[in-house]
C-alpha cells in the first residue's frame, strides 16, 4: 500500500526496510518528498550555496537507493542514516573543487 508523503512521519523504521526489499519506487519517492525539504536545509548550512546543497542532496538519495540493503532498523534510525549518507556524499570528492565552502561559527565557551 501507497502512502501519501503526509503520513509518512507514521512509517516504521520496519516498513522502510520491507518497501527497499521491494524496490517500492514509488514508496522511495514519497521518502524523498517527506525527507528532502529537511535534509537539505541542514545541507545547505554546511555548504552555504542552494545549488551544491541540491547536488549534494541529490547524490545521498541515489547513495541511499543503491545501498538500502545495508540499512538495517534494529541498529539506526532511517532518519539518521539517511543523514550519514549525505555527509559521506558532502565529502566525497567527487563535489568539484571550490564549490564547497564550509560556514564555519567561531566557538563561544
């Protein structure tokens, strides 16, 4: 069954893992529309730039298509993970040189 991405927040971490087994496109586009608004905002603080943070985001959620086998809900949070596979996609360097700049806030004890 389809969900609209609205009722995703009620998906279980088991549920994500049935739907990958499947290959449940549709099911890994409604993550996407649920999770992405979010992902790249803390994305676009690390990099400062929209359309690195898009590249970025977009890499993860390929990152995540290809190895969702490897996600396992009995040892982390989708949420999480999916967190992980952006930062590894953040960096990679694959990003060209230069366009990745880190907006760095001075340390305040």
């Amino acid at each position: 069954m389809i969900l609209p991405a609205s009722q995703l927040k009620n998906i279980t971490e088991h549920e994500i893992v049935i739907a990958f087994g499947r290959n449940d496109k549709n099911f890994y586009a409604m993550l996407y529309d649920c999770y992405s608004p979010r992902l790249l905002g803390m994305i676009i603080k690390w990099v400062n730039q929209k359309e690195t943070a898009e590249l970025i985001l977009l890499k993860a959620f390929i990152k995540v298509w290809n190895t969702r086998q490897m996600f396992n809900p009995e040892n982390e949070i989708f949420y999480y993970w999916l967190c992980r596979q952006a930062r590894v996609c953040y960096s990679e360097n694959s990003i060209p040189t230069g366009t990745l700049k880190i907006k760095r806030t001075p340390y305040k004890p």
